[in-house]
C-alpha cells in the first residue's frame, strides 16, 4: 500500500493504488526526509523511502503483476546494464518528483533511464504505465521495445531525449521490437521526444510498429538544429503496415531552417484506406519534407492540421497532402 509519511500524506497517491510501492534509488547512497547518505541496497525491501532498492530490475523482481504495484523512481539517472525485462503484467512506474499539471507537457523529468550497453527497457506485459520518466537511448540501442504483447503500454508525461546521443539509424526512442508487433490500445500521452545529433541522423523517437487502436496526443516533437555541426532528422516517428489509430493535438516543431526534417510521421507499407487519423496537429515551416510522409492518399484521413508561416502570414496553412 502506499506509505503514510510522518506529515500525514501518502505516498504512491499518484497514481492512487490498492499495491504495494516499491521505492528506488540511482546510485549506493541517496538523500530522503533530510538524511543524506543513506545506503540503497538490493538487499532491502524497498517498501519505504528510507530502504530504497538499488535497482530497477530488483524492483520488478519484488513486484506482483496485476496487483496494482507501483514503482518509484527517486531522482536522478537510472541505469540498466542489460535490457531491463518488464515481463509482469500490470506494473506502473513513476519518477519523482512528480506533480501533473494537467495534461500539457511538463517539466522535464528529473528521473531517467538509460542502457549502459543495450536496450533500456523491454516491455512483453499487458497493462503496464510509464509517469515522469526520461528514457536516453545509447547508440545503436533503443531506449525502451515492446511487443505485441504489451497491450495497454502507456506512457504520460515521459520524454525521450536524444539530443547528443552518437547518431545512428538504430538509436530510436520508444519502438516495437519488430514492424509486425501490434499490441492494443496504446497510449502516448502528454511526452516530449526531442532530437539533434551531429554527423549522422538518429533513428525514430517514436516507432508504432502495427498497434491498433492507438492514440498519440498533445505531445511535442522536437528537433534542435542548433547544436554544433547539427544534421537534418530523416524521419521522427513510423507507423507500419496494419496498424490503426490516432494522432490527435500533437505540435511538430523543427527549430532550425538550415537543418530540417524530412519527415515528422512517416507511414511504411500501409495497405488500408483510411487506417491512421490526424486530427489538429501542428508543423513548423523548417520541414523540408511533409508533415506526414509515405502514405497512399487513402491511408490516413486528415482534419485540421496545420504548417505554420514565417512571421505571422496568415496563420498557417491547412496540410492537404500525406505524400
């Protein structure tokens, strides 16, 4: 259950949960209710702030799929030097601090999780929820995978950093683990992927592989084309053959003329009339391609989307094309 603290709030009342809380820490020693110095330990419950676990994967160990049980990342960067196997369904993870403030972005999380030598998180259960987490992908590695298993994966209020990262077309962000995985109702909601490397183009941040029923909204797609010796992202987020669902509410934002984007949501293979919906989406002028690229006319369906004009203009204009 969530831990009552001697100021009488509860901890893990975000989300509100019948579980247990499982606490954890980024490094041997940590700071909590104004102690400095104290030992994580993998040896440890991990059921208080005050006896944190000292890893992600000890965390999923101790945890019950479907039982409500929550995760909590104190902050600071977490680091799995193997892809961390999120196999059990039903768990939430959440990195602190956190304090949602409606469904826009927010501050950028101060908990993360990256590989060290692979991919950082692999998702194969159904039901399991990302809050306030910053996932760094490392080069030629992916920052967190999932099958067609993992129905429900939900990430709110996460983002994606990869900004520095060694550019690579296999340094993606949050991708299925093959583009025939095709896991249900999937919800991206309220994150922040952010680009720019020098050299070489990243991969996708966002890669929906086949899911179904999906839905990708109010988030912010970002490219820095302002860092040194900057390149153009070939392409930030894929939709593949069989999939269906909707970008709703998403800004597409390219900061750099000189450095653009080639494409901001690219769909491959798509054989179905009207499989994929964007509703109300917004794109800067510095996209050197199309909003939305690779797709048949009849694949996707389009209301209200919008590339802005230099200056003011008139406002934008209506994106009528996803060729």
């Amino acid at each position: 259950m969530g831990y009552i603290t001697k100021y009488g709030s509860a901890w893990g009342a975000i989300p509100q949960t019948p579980g247990k809380v499982l606490w954890v820490s980024p490094s041997d020693t940590y700071s909590v209710d104004g102690q400095t110095g104290v030992s994580a330990s993998d040896g440890a419950d991990g059921l208080s702030p005050e006896r944190a676990l000292r890893t992600i994967a000890q965390a999923v160990t101790l945890a019950t799929a479907n039982a409500g049980d929550i995760i909590c990342l104190l902050p600071g960067a977490h680091t799995t030097t193997a892809a961390l196997p999120v196999s059990k369904a039903g768990l939430t993870f959440v990195g602190l601090p956190y304090q949602p403030e409606g469904d826009g972005i927010q501050a950028i999380p101060q908990a993360s999780i990256t590989g060290t030598a692979a991919i950082g998180v692999a998702v194969t259960a159904a039901d399991v929820s990302f809050y306030n987490i910053k996932f760094i992908p490392i080069t030629q590695f992916q920052a967190v995978t999932f099958t067609t298993a993992a129905h429900r994966l939900r990430f709110k209020h996460c983002m994606v950093d990869m900004v520095g990262v060694t550019g690579h077309a296999n340094t993606k962000g949050i991708t299925g683990t093959g583009a025939t995985q095709a896991p249900v109702g999937l919800r991206v909601q309220s994150c922040f992927f952010r680009a720019g490397v020098a050299t070489t183009s990243s991969g996708f941040a966002l890669d929906i592989s086949a899911a179904t029923e999906y839905i990708v909204e109010k988030c912010l797609i970002y490219h820095n084309g302002f860092i040194a010796s900057a390149v153009a992202w070939t392409a930030a987020c894929k939709v593949n053959d069989n999939s269906n669902g909707v970008w709703r509410d998403n800004d597409l934002i390219a900061s750099n003329v000189a450095v653009a984007v080639t494409g901001f949501i690219v769909g491959v293979t798509m054989t179905g009339a009207g499989q994929v919906q964007f509703f109300g989406n917004r794109t800067t002028v510095n996209t050197s391609g199309a909003a939305f690229t690779g797709w048949a006319a009849a694949d996707a369906d389009l209301c209200n989307n919008y590339i802005s004009t230099v200056a003011g203009g008139t406002g934008g204009t209506l994106i009528t094309s996803t060729t």
